[in-house]
C-alpha cells in the first residue's frame, strides 16, 4: 500500500491510499479519482516529503520542530 497527497485543479489537498502506483496511475487515467471538496476529477500528485527511518531502533526520525512565526498571536477577548 502507498499514500499519496493529491491535489485538484481547485488546489483542494487530500490523502488516498493505492495498492501501487501503477494502479494510481490507472485509476488516474480512467478518472476513478475524485476530490472530495469539490468532486473534481483534474488530480495530480502532491509534492510529499519523505518518511526517514533511522538506523536506531528502525524507528521513524523525528520531524524538525515548527519554525517560529514572525506574527504574534491575536488576543481576540475583551
């Protein structure tokens, strides 16, 4: 099984599994694939980061912390 991260020609992003990517290439061709916001058909394949295993404990590195924000957040009560 795989996951891709697709995206239609409305920019919607969502993940699918597939058996392989030859069978999501299939059901591309023959437009089985659809978006589920908008129903859209228009389907490409996201640009997805990779999943690195280290080499101790074959366990999934860890991702890098989130760069910190240039905008302070909004205090919204009164």
């Amino acid at each position: 099984m795989i996951r891709y991260t697709l995206r239609c020609e409305r920019g919607h992003q969502f993940e699918s599994w597939f058996q392989s990517s030859s069978a999501y290439e299939s059901q591309e061709r023959r437009h089985l694939i659809n978006c589920p916001a908008c129903g859209s058909t228009e389907i490409e394949r996201a640009i997805m980061a990779p999943q690195v295993v280290s080499k101790k404990g074959r366990e999934p590195a860890r991702p890098a912390p989130p760069l910190p924000s240039r905008h302070r957040p909004v205090n919204r009560r009164r």
